[in-house]
C-alpha cells in the first residue's frame, strides 16, 4: 500500500491516480511501484504497430478490420497499454473469461450483428480515434484513446452471466412448431436465414449502454473525468447539451465515421475512402 502525497489516502501499489482528489502519480512519487512502467523501445515499438504510427507517413490509414484479423489487431492495441497495464489487463481478463465480450455482436440488426461484432466495432473506433487524435488532438493520451474507444459499448456484454445479446435458436424453434403442427410456411419463416438472429436479454436490469460500460470499466479502472463522460456519453452526446469534452466530442466523431461511413461499403466506395488491410 502507498500513500497519496495530496490528501493522505491509503490505497494500492498499481493504482496511477489517487481516487479521492485525482492525484497523478509520477516516477519521483514511486511510479514504477505505482504502475507507472517506463515504455521501453520493445514496449514503443508494439505501440507504434498498433496504432500505425509511422514517423515516414502521412495521415494514418483506416485499416478494413473484419473477423479475419481482429483477433490480431486486437492484441496490439492490448499490448500497446503499458502505464495502465495492470488496471487494464485485470479488466480484459474479467471481460475475456467472464462475459461475451470475444463473441457478442455490436447490434440486433445490421452490418455487426454477428459473432464478434462488438470486437470489430471496438478495434474499429479505436483506429478510427487515433487516426483523429494524431491530425487535430495529439495531445490526448494514447492509451486513454484506446481505452475509451475500446470500452465505449462494453456495455453491450451485459454483466457476468447475462449477456445483453441473445442468439434466438432457430433450431429448437423449427422443432418446436413441428412438435405444435404449425403450417411449413411458418416452419420456413423461423429457417430461412443463415445469419444468427439476437434479441435484447428481458432479464438484465435495464441501463442505457454508456451507463452499465461506464458501471464495467469502473470496477476495475481508475478514470479521469474526461474519460467516464466520452465512455457514458458517446453514443448519447445530446443528452450533455452540447457541454461535450474534447475526448468525448473525438470519441463521438469516431463513432459516427465508423457506423455511418466504415460499416457502409456503399458509401465507402461511393465517395472514394481509402481501406487497406493490414500488413
């Protein structure tokens, strides 16, 4: 345990910031004991791969992330969470062992209503966030930028042992309306698709998706007020009445250019934006 050199308060060795007054610890205040690691070059150089820093580059390019090789880019922008990382791999441990967070979709409907849905939009924005952050806000914090983008609809997992998402059993569905006698054309209707049908858990308490991310992330990860306001508030940033933080205005503009732009191949190639896969 260590002691806040502010106000005095008792709390544990990793913590970076002090929850009663918001102290930041430094490496003069014992930082390395408080969580706060030096980025090594190795550390520096996962950092780069996975925010696609390149000191020879323009503007960072919006990479097409898809089932395929989200698992991947996933993993680098875990690994690219150093000053945090004890914090932040307690969390992704709970949401990796404990809840759908590694296959649950992002919707009920549309172009990520699939397994790992929730993931491609995660990975998605925070590429998206970044991108934005380098050309008009580098001051922002890297890993905050990650962190937000990432855990912005966490939410959608549910809690441990409830998952918001449901996939309907189409299956036992068919089966059931045989068992019933229904009529073919009714056994059809509830078979057609090939796609995973899901609807919204009943059983859950019900939370706006900012409010129970926010409720998740907060277990585990100590926030700064910029933070807890863009991960409550992105999707719902007219409820602020436009008193918006910076982070929470970047955040809420990368969630819109991924769902209204990115998830769109359509407009993407109606207005010439430019994909690449990744190396």
């Amino acid at each position: 345990m260590k002691k806040c050199p502010d106000c005095g308060m008792v709390i544990a060795n990793q913590a970076i910031r002090c929850p009663k007054c918001k102290y930041t610890f430094t490496a003069e205040d014992g930082g390395n004991d408080a969580g706060e690691t030096a980025v090594t070059p190795q550390a520096a150089a996962v950092s780069a791969a996975a925010t696609g820093k390149n000191e020879n580059a323009g503007i960072m390019p919006m990479i097409n992330v898809n089932k395929d090789n989200v698992d991947v880019l996933y993993g680098q922008l875990k690994a690219a969470i150093v000053r945090r990382k004890t914090e932040f791999d307690h969390f992704i441990d709970f949401l990796e062992n404990r809840t759908s967070w590694l296959t649950a979709p992002a919707d009920t409907k549309g172009p990520l209503a699939c397994e790992k849905g929730l993931l491609i939009r995660g990975v998605s924005v925070a590429k998206q966030l970044l991108r934005i952050k380098d050309t008009i806000m580098p001051q922002c914090d890297e890993e905050t930028a990650i962190i937000i983008a990432l855990f912005h609809e966490v939410g959608k997992v549910g809690v441990e042992g409830k998952p918001l998402f449901i996939q309907e059993e189409t299956n036992s569905a068919a089966s059931s309306s045989s068992a019933l006698g229904l009529s073919f054309s009714s056994r059809l209707s509830t078979t057609s698709s090939s796609a995973p049908a899901y609807t919204i858990n009943k059983k859950l308490v019900h939370m706006s998706v900012g409010v129970r991310s926010l409720f998740l992330v907060s277990q585990y990860m100590l926030l700064t007020d910029d933070e807890a306001q863009a991960i409550s508030y992105a999707s719902d940033t007219e409820l602020l009445d436009g008193d918006l933080s910076p982070y929470t205005l970047l955040l809420s503009t990368a969630l819109q250019m991924q769902k209204a732009i990115y998830e769109n191949p359509d407009v993407v190639s109606s207005y010439s934006f430019t994909v690449i896969d990744p190396k």
